[in-house]
C-alpha cells in the first residue's frame, strides 16, 4: 500500500446523505434505492451522525422481507433517523491518507467514515473502498 495516497483517491463521491428527522421508512428506501449500508446524516449541511443498516435491522425486520414489501409497524414508521442514528462520528478529510483511514475503522471497528473539507461532506469511505483498493494494487 502507497502509505501517503489520500482517502479522495478512494472514497464514494456521490455521496447520498439523510436529515435527521427523516423517518426510518425513508431511510430504508433510501437503502435499498442505492443499494448502499451506511448513510451519512445532514442538518444544516452539517454532517450530525451516519446511519447504518445494521441501525435500521436492529430495531425492524429489515432483512426479513423482499424488495416490494416493507415493514408495517406503526412504532417504526414513527421514529426518526436522529433518534438511532450514531451522533457525532469520526470524521476523516479528504486529505488524510489511505492508512490511516484504514486504521481508524480498524481501531473503533466501524465500517464507514464520513470524508469532509472543512464542514462540508465531500465523501464517504467504507470498508469495500478498502478492499477493492486492496485487490487493484495486488
């Protein structure tokens, strides 16, 4: 691995992001619209949390239906993206190298870190990135 490459050479630039008071059903569309597992979470365009599907699946059945169907339950259809989302995550620039991006989600066991210039949301690197920057330089 090229120890000095930064995380912009690797990271989703595309990034789609959620607010807070999204309900959880717009979340779960949003899921399985991009086929994406974590979605960074925006007020203000102020990134405030990221949102994962694992979040979503621990408090539905998320992974228990089809792609047509979804969940029908009053109580999850009423809870906000800001009530289970993970508040104030770990930030990275898009400058900050590839390694240490690689050891920050190593060390905290997280699977996706947002990537911001300033306050802004520029990206989102996830543990695949990492991977498939693995299998192109081998």
């Amino acid at each position: 691995m090229k120890s000095k490459e930064p995380v912009s050479k690797i990271m989703t630039k595309n990034v789609i992001s959620i607010k807070k008071d999204a309900k959880l059903p717009t979340a779960e569309k949003l899921f399985r619209k991009y086929k994406i597992r974590h979605v960074p979470v925006v007020e203000n365009d102020k990134i405030v949390g990221i949102l994962s599907l694992t979040d979503l699946s621990r408090i539905s059945f998320a992974d228990a239906y089809d792609d047509n169907q979804f969940v029908d339950d009053s109580l999850y259809s009423m809870l906000s993206v800001g009530q289970i989302m993970a508040n104030n995550p770990i930030k990275v620039s898009s400058e900050t190298t590839i390694k240490d991006v690689a050891l920050i989600l190593t060390k905290h066991e997280f699977h996706a870190l947002p990537v911001v210039n300033g306050e802004s949301l520029v990206g989102i690197v996830t543990t695949t990135d990492l991977l498939k920057y693995l299998i192109e330089i081998c």
